[in-house]
C-alpha cells in the first residue's frame, strides 16, 4: 500500500500515538480496538464518502479487501467490519481534544521536515480563513442556530470556521476549528440584516480561534487570507 509508505515517511509515530487514544467505552463491551476504528473513520476522508452510513454500503464486499487493509493500517486483527454507529459512539467517548491535538502534531511533521516549504509566500505559510457547513435543518436545533432565509422558508445551519494551510498544488490542510454561532440572549441594539449578522458571527468565531492557533503554531509565520471583514 502506497498510503503505508507515505505515512512511515511522515509519522512514523503515529502508532504508538494511535495508542494514547483516550477510550472510555465500557470495556467488556468492547469489539473493536480504538486503532482499527480510527482507520474505519478515516475511510470517510481517504475515499470521499458522504456520510458514515456509506460504511456500511459496499466496503462490505469481500472483493474490496477493506478488512485486510484496515488491519494492516491499524496492525490489528480484527475479523469483521463495525457498523457506523460504533464509529459514531466511538468518537463520542474519545472526545474533541485529542482530536484538536492529533491534527497539530500531525500538522506539525511536515512543517518542520520543510515538506511544505513550496507553499509559502515570501517565507510564510498562506492560511486561508473561511466558513464552511456543517449542518443544515427545516427546524431549530438549539439556540445557536444561524438562520437563513431560502425561498420563504428559514433555514437553521450550524457552521464552522476553518483556517487552512493551502498551497498553489491546491492542498488544503485544516490547522484549527471554531464554531460559528449565533449568540443567543447579546444585546443587538440596532436591527441588523442577515449578511451582517453573519459577519458578526464569523469575527466573533475568529476572535475565539486567534488565540487557539497561536497556542498551537507559537512560532509559526503565517500569511492569512480571508473574506471576513476585520474592524
């Protein structure tokens, strides 16, 4: 497998981290190792899936081989394929702070072997700021729903702000993660109008990720490009 030799080259600890997971499953319940569905999910990502339900489609088929190779990726030895809902109860337990974590130090590999040196703009790497979906309703979900209004009807989104390292060979690698949310129950003096509102939602965000990025980049010079207008 050409993604074994790709990862032995960049993170070659990567194992020995994928054993650190933090795990709070109810250990005689337990079917499968924390490494195996780490790869299970990463399936998602490394074959284009739309949604974790596609796992359970045609992966299945005995002619794929996804078994043996997630096996191999994980260096288990497990004899079926889980189900989606164990992946989704899976990451539950793990938590969203060891996955923050893992996505720096994996971030951080490559910066420093200068692999992506051919990226930067007058020395810098280029990150780009932007707000991507992440779940879009016909109902209110919770308080910090962004609304929008489509053909007459609202719509009741939660999206996230991403910043990216991106590179002229059109890579796009996620460096940091911040909710964009309506800010239920702020004194909003004068009416505003929904692009403003979303603006104002976006600048909010950004204001809670700063500080998060430079915590996990302390040295790292940065160019960054963005539509979110600064004030």
């Amino acid at each position: 497998m050409a993604l074994l030799g790709t990862l032995g080259h960049y993170w070659p600890g990567l194992p020995a981290v994928l054993k650190e997971l933090p795990d709070t499953r109810f250990e005689p319940f337990i079917t499968y190792d924390k490494r195996f569905l780490f790869w299970w999910g990463e399936l998602l990502f490394l074959l284009a899936l739309a949604s974790r339900r596609q796992l359970d489609g045609d992966l299945r088929d005995e002619e794929t081989q996804v078994l043996g190779n997630v096996n191999r990726l994980a260096r288990t030895e497990q004899t079926t394929l889980p189900v989606h809902k164990t992946l989704e109860h899976f990451v539950g337990h793990v938590g969203s702070g060891f996955w923050g974590a893992l996505r720096t130090r994996m971030l951080d590999r490559p910066i420093r072997m200068k692999a992506l040196d051919g990226a930067r703009l007058r020395g810098r790497l280029v990150v780009a700021l932007d707000g991507t979906g992440w779940l879009c309703l016909t109902q209110r979900h919770c308080k910090h729903c962004l609304e929008q209004k489509q053909g007459g009807k609202t719509i009741y989104m939660h999206q996230v702000l991403e910043a990216k390292l991106v590179s002229p060979s059109g890579l796009a690698l996620s460096m940091a993660s911040e909710f964009i949310e309506n800010p239920a129950g702020d004194a909003d003096p004068e009416p505003k109008s929904e692009e403003e509102r979303k603006q104002d939602c976006e600048l909010k965000a950004f204001a809670r990720l700063a500080p998060e990025f430079r915590k996990a980049y302390p040295l790292l010079p940065v160019c960054i490009t963005s539509d979110i207008p600064q004030s």
